[in-house]
C-alpha cells in the first residue's frame, strides 16, 4: 500500500512544482498529504467490489481531503485548487494506464 | 466541582439503565425479546432527547425538575414487578431527561471543549460496568441518589444560568451556513455511532478507550486549537489503519472518539440558543449505528469525520464566531 503511496506522490509533487508552488515547504507538506490521502483511498479500494463510479466518488473526496489539507500551509485559493485537481487527474490517468 | 458531580452522575445514570437490562438479559431465553427490549430502550433514550432538550430550553421543564423527573423514572424503572417494557420504557425516559439537563449545563456554563469531553466520558464506564454485571443497579442507584442531592443542594442558585449567546454568536448569524454546518457535524455523530470493538478478554477496555479519547478531545482542541486537533485525529486514524491487531484498533477507536466534545460544542454554536435540543439532536444521530450493524470502512470514517468537521470548523469561523480558533487566520503567517 505503501508504495503505491510513495509512487503517487512521486507522480504529483512535480507535477504541483511545475504549476508554481516551488517552495521546499510546500513540496514536502504536500508529497505528505499525498501519502495520507493514497493510503486511505488504496485501503478504501482494497475493501470493496470495483466499480467506476466508485472510484470516481472517491477521487472527489481525495481531491476535497487533499484541499483542506493544503489549507494548513497554504492559503486557500482558485489556482490551489485547480492545481489539485490535475495533479489528481494525471496521477489517475497515469494509474489506470500502468495498472490496466 | 459542579462538572466532577455531573460527571459523576452521567457514570451512575448509564450504569443503573445498563445494570437493569442486563439483570433482565442473563433471565430472558430469547434473543429476539432482549434485542427488542434494549431496541425500544435506546429508541427512547436516544430519540426523545432532542424533544427533552427542547422543553428544558423552552423552559417548560426547570432544570431542578428535569433532575426530579430522571430520580423518580431512574428508581421506578428499577423495579423489576413493573415488567420489562415499563422498566425500558422509564429508564429510557430517566436517561434522556438527565442527558439533555446535564448536557445543557455543561454547554451554558462554560465555552470550552474539554468539560464537554469530561462530562460525556464517564457514560461508556457505567454502561460497560452495569451490562457486563460488575457493578449492579443497587450500587448506581444511591449514588445518583446521593450525587443528585448534593448537586441540588450545592448548586441551587446555580442552576438556572441565562443562555450565553452574546459572547459567541454574531449579531447576524447566516442560517443557511448554521444549518449546513448542523448538517454535517450530525452526520459525523451518525458515523462515529457506527463505530464497533472488537471482543477482547479485558471487557472494560474499549470502555476506558472510550472515555479516554472522548476526554482526550476536549483537552487538546483547548490546548492547541481545533484545526489541529483534527487534523492530528485524522493523522493518527490513517497511521493506525495500516496496522493489525488490538492495539491499532484501540489507537483509532481512541482517535474517533476524540471527535466527540468536538462535535458537540459545534453543534451547540449552530443554534446556541437551544443547547439542550442540539445537545438531544446529537445523541440522536448515535440511533442509527446502535439499530443498524453495517461495517464501515475506517478509511471512510477517518476522512469524511475530518472533512465534516474542517467545513463546519470553516463555516463557524465565517459565519458564526469569528473569534473561533484563531489559527484559521494566523495559519499561513509564516509562508
């Protein structure tokens, strides 16, 4: 589980580098909140029948958990948010390409 | 000394209605009239609440009288000649009233979260001592007996404190974003009420786990502020469902329940005028999880109890209180 988690956020912290949020503080408090967010998604996932929309609800909810999460350190904002958004797009994307 | 009475008599209250369901238990051969009894039981208990709280608020029962009310059913209900559904039918009656009175008070008298968590943790002890037939209803009924005397006698002129809305609540509260906010912190009692132990030798422990975290709460959100204690819940939850075995289960057990004062104080904000029916409205929500054995993932309890409480956190602070936990104004100073 773990290093699904670590490989995750190995996709996304670069990915929130390159949409400007370049701080070094920045990038480790997120790449945690990444770790956080995957585990329970993954553990959630584990436990269930597969169904799409399922894991559609669930990635709303990563990408909710993950916004407040960055509140903690960062000030809450458009660009914030649409940045989680992709990054969580293209980690998605880029999961179901490698797992299927 | 009025909140260690209080806690006192919460432990006694939950103890003699649990010794008296288990006394009737251990004699019932059949399952289904004991599920059915301890059903109407908590249906009562649970779901008259808000309606208690709403007539003490509306001050068509006083405080003194509620106290009177929950001694007269708590000692009736105790006799077992009465028959099992009047005894599930008083007890229930007993529990409700003393909740909404207690809890009314915890909420009014003071503004902080820990003497909500100090006053609801002693609950889980006397329930767990009365079910498992360690201590027996001969023993809580004197003692609530005694403690509400005292209490009475003590605390008279104490009782009937004005509601405190002015220092809490803005002049214009949203109702909209109240109601919302309610929403939420409801659906996360909901939840929590699903929460289960897992059968272990030691019967009291997850009792003492109970209390422990549900006083735990109260505490560190006064020490260092809701959004953190939050968020340390939800950290320790995600880091205790990676493990398996007893101990990890106790850690989240502990961690959910540090929720609970959490939940209540911001339920009351909502509606600060009706501490007693929001109070009620609270332990309503724990209905569901105690008539529906459903199995919810951790992971969904863990994100959706933080994600509730960072919102309705938000909406208070916005629309509420603008004096709540300063750090959702100071959090980003130092970027």
């Amino acid at each position: 589980m773990l290093d699904i988690a670590l490989l995750t956020a190995a996709i996304e912290t670069p990915l929130f580098f390159l949409f400007g949020f370049k701080k070094f503080r920045y990038l480790i408090f997120f790449a945690g909140i990444n770790i956080v967010s995957n585990l329970l998604l993954n553990g959630f996932l584990d436990q269930i029948d597969f169904e799409w929309w399922i894991l559609i609800v669930s990635e709303i909810f990563v990408v909710i958990l993950e916004f407040s999460l960055c509140t903690y350190f960062i000030e809450p904002s458009r660009k914030l948010f649409r940045t989680i958004v992709a990054t969580n797009l293209a980690s998605l994307i880029l999961g179901l390409i490698i797992f299927y | 000394m009025i909140l260690a009475i209080q806690t006192l008599q919460h432990f006694a209250v939950d103890g003699i209605c649990a010794a008296n369901l288990a006394r009737y238990a251990i004699d019932e051969e059949f399952f289904d009239q004991i599920v059915l009894y301890f059903g109407i039981y908590n249906l009562i208990a649970f779901g008259t609440q808000w309606l208690m709280g709403l007539a003490i608020d509306r001050k068509f029962i006083g405080i003194k009288i509620a106290f009177g009310i929950s001694i007269a059913t708590l000692t009736l209900g105790s006799i077992q000649s009465l028959g099992i559904m009047n005894q599930a039918i008083l007890l229930g009656i007993g529990n409700s009233i003393f909740h909404v009175a207690g809890g009314s008070l915890v909420l009014n008298r003071y503004q902080t979260f820990k003497e909500l968590g100090i006053f609801v943790s002693s609950g889980a002890i006397g329930l767990a001592l009365g079910l498992n037939g360690i201590v027996g209803f001969e023993i809580f009924l004197p003692l609530y007996w005694a403690l509400t005397i005292l209490f009475l006698k003590r605390f008279h002129g104490e009782l009937e404190l004005p509601i405190q809305t002015e220092s809490i609540q803005r002049e214009d509260p949203k109702t909209l974003a109240m109601l919302i906010c309610a929403i939420l912190l409801l659906s996360c009692i909901v939840l929590r009420g699903f929460g289960r132990g897992v059968p272990t030798e030691f019967v009291m422990l997850f009792p003492c786990v109970l209390a422990i975290g549900k006083s735990l709460g109260g505490f560190v959100c006064d020490r260092f502020g809701f959004r953190r204690t939050i968020l340390a819940i939800l950290l320790i939850g995600t880091v205790a469902i990676q493990f398996e075995g007893l101990a990890p289960i106790l850690i989240l057990t502990l961690a959910l329940n540090m929720t609970m004062p959490l939940t209540l104080r911001l339920v009351h904000w909502c509606n600060p005028k009706f501490p007693g029916m929001m109070f009620g409205l609270a332990a309503g929500c724990l209905l569901p999880g105690a008539f529906f054995h459903e199995s919810i993932p951790p992971q969904v309890t863990v994100t959706i109890q933080f994600l509730t409480l960072f919102i309705a956190g938000y909406l208070i602070q916005k629309f509420a209180r603008e004096d709540f936990d300063a750090r959702y104004r100071t959090s980003y100073s130092g970027n």
